[in-house]
C-alpha cells in the first residue's frame, strides 16, 4: 500500500513539472532608439534664408 502511495504521489509531481501548452512563447520586439541629433542641423535653415535675403538684396 505504501509503495502505491508512494507511486501516485511521484506520478502527480512529475505530471505538474510537465504541465504547460504547445503555444509559442510571446517575444516583445526590442525598443530601438534613435541618436539624438545635435543641435546644430536646426541652424541650416536660418542660415539658408539669410544668405537667401541678402543674395535677393545685393541684386
């Protein structure tokens, strides 16, 4: 009787090591960040307009 008990106890630990679905794990995409630009791209455009003016202002 011992060694009954002793089997269906194994039995029902081995069975919850296994429990589980087939389903595919879920996998989150990775966060990609962007480099920050510097500070000085926000320049050109002024620059651009200015040199713009003073070419249309010497004519």
């Amino acid at each position: 009787m011992k060694k009954l008990v002793l089997a269906a106890a194994l039995t029902a630990a081995a069975s919850t090591a296994f429990a589980g679905s087939m389903a595919d794990p879920v996998v989150e995409a990775p966060i990609i960040e962007e480099a920050a630009s510097s500070s000085n791209a926000a320049i050109w455009v002024p620059l651009i307009l200015l040199a713009v003016i003073v070419a249309a202002a010497a004519n």
